[in-house]
C-alpha cells in the first residue's frame, strides 16, 4: 500500500514534496539524455553519482526499524481484532486470503508479464552496483535462513525475511502477555514508528534532489529509454492492481449476494472519490453510502468498513512484489524462485504494517523489505518512487472496490445474532 489509511496507531503526519519529486526526476532525465556525448556531462555525473548514492544510503538506513516499528503495532491490532467476535473473525478471514491471492498474483503475474511484454532495455548507471540481501542457493539454504541463530547479526548483514519472521513472532507472543506489559511494547514499538517517521520524511525531503541525480545518471548511460522503461513500468504494475479491481465485483456478487449492476453503480461513487483523493480513508464516507445502497446492513458496514480500511490493501501484496521484481529486471538482477518466494512472505507479513502513511514513505517502507529478502539492489526503487502516485491511482481504487465487495460478502454471511455481538 502507498495510498493513506487509516490506523488506531496515532503516527505522526509527514508532508512528501511528491510533485517535485516527479518534477526531479522528469529534468534528472531530459537533462541527461539531452547532455549525452557532451564534455558537460562527466562532470556533472562526478556530483550526481555521488549524491544520488549518498542519498540512497539515507533511506535504506531507516527501512529496518520502520518496518520493524509499523510491523509490530500492526500485527497487535489484528490479533487484537481478532478476539472481537464471529464477524470480525469472518472478516479477517476474507482478508488474510485475499492477500495471500493477491501475494501470489504478483509473483506469479508479474515475470509472466515481463516475458510477454518485455522491459525496455537500458543500461545501469555507472554508480548502481549495489547488491542488496543474500542469495538463495537451495531449498536448504532457504529454509535455514527463516529463523536466525543472531537475530542482530541477521539485521546488520539486511537479512530481511529472518528478521521480520522474528519481529512476527515476537509480536504474536506480545499478545498473549497481560495488558499492562502489552499496552507498554505496544507503545515502545508506536514510538519507533512515529520517531523513524519523522527521520525518512526528514530524508525525503531530499528526494527531489536525490531522484534528480540518479535520473540523470540513469538517462546519461540509458538515453531516452529510461523514460519508455518507467512508462513501461507503471502500465505493468497497475495492471496488477486492475485485477482486484476487477475481482471485487464477483466476490460482491457471489459472496455478497449482490446484482452486478447494482453492485457497479453503488461502488462507483467511492471509485471517484478514490480517484480524486487517492486515500481509502478519505473514501470511507462513501463507500458507508455504496453499502447502505446495497442494502448492507449498517451495523456490518460501520464495523467492516474501517477495520477493513485499517487493515486491508488488496493490491499491496501483488503491486508490492510487482515494484521489486521489476527492478530486478531493471537492474539485471536474476531472481530465483526461492527468492521470489522468499519476497513473497515479506510482503504479505509487511503489508499488516504499512498504516497511516503518506504515499512516498509507504511505498519505502513496504518495497524495501521486499527487495532485500530477495537480493534486489535498491537504487531502481529510488527512481520508481519519484512516479509511485500514478500506479497509487490504481491502489486506491482497488482497494476501495474490494472494502466494499468484502463487507458484502461478510454481511451476507454473518446472521443477526453475530452482528449483535460484534458491536462494542
């Protein structure tokens, strides 16, 4: 997810120069393509290099800690909301299958796609040869690495999926401590959060600058292929997140019970508002109308709809893995099957984690796991950021139909009586 939502985690609100990170890039762009072959450009590519890497390193340096933070509170809350009767227990349901669909959509969707529709080639910038992660040789191999033997040493060598298997499961065993030790992690971990949010919003701030470097250093060895390769890229990674879009209508009608039509004039309202905000929590007041012209019952809609604003991305996973693995290919990076499922793990347990966030630091926050489980150098997503918003368009919209199609879906199935014991 990169597009806001909402959480009963209060983190801190960061303002993302997301605009003139897109403008950065554009001139980063032209400005070395239009210079290739001239006396300028090495010296100016002697300043860029460097300051594009220099910035690199600034945001991977907050990507573990965040997750770790985001990862922790969000998996309280859902064990949380979890115990809160049937209804919830349904919905949860729905959501931790959907997004393990949407996990495998994009591992498996994506490097199909990739073949059918290959990327334009380019070649990498002189200063991208960074490696991100480890390998994953074997079956074996793969399987020793899940739990690690120092979960520090693990986090100083960016094992990424070890560490998060651990944050996992440390924050399941929180839940089962009595409420005072609970509520005082919670709070450490909420603090984490907040504090390393201020620090990347402080580090995204550079981006205009950072992304203006590394599209020049790209667009210097690339030329004007680097813009057909991100143009490329977001046809690819929104088509990803037009199939939930396109699946939220047969789970409305044959898990919800409702007429297509129906189910396609009521949810279009809050596709528009989606459309214009980008933000499922500023589409929330219109999908609580879409399902009351359903005929969803109010007490199931008052209660699905922000659970499941708070807790459900339907195209995250996919969309997610989708990013990562086209910077591999950008990179020419090879990902083994091993690897790609090791991102896969990382992106359904992420995505549990990545709440309450401007769209610039989400879309960090929730790719940079991923990319280091699967050995996936950084500087592709440095880039990729700067033209997140578009493809967000399709995340937000995906998101919203699939909010409204699962609360039909629970409401036809959840009986008076259920309903009675969800409410607080």
């Amino acid at each position: 997810m990169t597009e806001s939502s909402s959480s009963a985690t209060r983190l801190p609100e960061i303002r993302v120069p997301g605009m003139l990170t897109l403008a950065g890039l554009v001139a980063g762009l032209i400005l070395g393509a239009a210079l290739r072959g001239t006396a300028v450009l090495d010296p100016l590519l002697a300043i860029a290099g460097p300051l594009g890497a220099f910035w690199l390193k600034a945001l991977k340096m907050t990507i573990l800690p965040l997750v770790i933070g985001l990862m922790f509170t969000g998996i309280v809350e859902t064990a949380a909301a979890a115990n809160a009767g049937a209804m919830a227990k349904r919905t949860l349901g729905l959501i931790v299958g959907t997004l393990a669909a949407s996990t495998v959509v994009g591992g498996v969707m994506m490097p199909l796609l990739i073949r059918l529709f290959p990327a334009p080639a380019i070649a990498m910038p002189a200063n991208a040869a960074e490696t991100a992660g480890t390998a994953l040789p074997g079956l074996g191999d793969f399987l020793a690495s899940l739990v690690p033997s120092n979960v520090v040493s693990a986090a100083a060598e960016d094992a990424m999926l070890p560490v998060i298997i651990f944050v996992a499961l440390f924050a399941l065993a929180t839940t089962r401590l009595a409420e005072a030790p609970r509520r005082h992690l919670a709070l450490l971990f909420e603090g984490l959060a907040g504090a390393m949010i201020v620090v990347i919003g402080w580090v995204l701030v550079a981006a205009p600058l950072g992304v203006f470097a590394l599209g020049l250093s790209l667009a210097a060895s690339s030329g004007l292929s680097a813009i057909g390769a991100l143009a490329h890229y977001i046809v690819l990674v929104a088509s990803l997140g037009a199939v939930f879009l396109l699946c939220g209508y047969p789970l409305a009608v044959l898990g919800g019970r409702k007429r297509l039509g129906a189910y396609a004039r009521a949810v279009l309202p809050a596709q528009v508002v989606a459309i214009s905000t980008q933000s499922s929590l500023a589409s929330l007041p219109a999908m609580l109308a879409s399902c009351r012209e359903l005929g969803v019952r109010a007490a199931t809609a008052e209660f699905v709809l922000p659970l499941a604003v708070t807790l459900f991305r339907a195209t995250s996973p996919a969309m997610n893995m989708g990013v990562v693995i086209y910077a591999a290919t950008l990179s020419g990076h090879h990902l083994t099957p091993l690897a790609i499922a090791a991102g896969g793990v990382v992106a359904f347990v992420t995505t549990f984690g990545t709440v309450s966030l401007p769209g610039t630091i989400s879309f960090i926050a929730s790719t940079g796991p991923i990319a280091a489980a699967m050995g996936v150098p950084l500087w592709p997503l440095g880039i990729l950021v700067a033209v997140e918003m578009l493809p967000d368009i399709m995340r937000t919209v995906g998101n919203v139909t699939m909010d409204v199609a699962v609360t039909s879906a629970v409401d036809a199935g959840v009986d008076g009586a259920a309903l009675d014991s969800a409410e607080p």
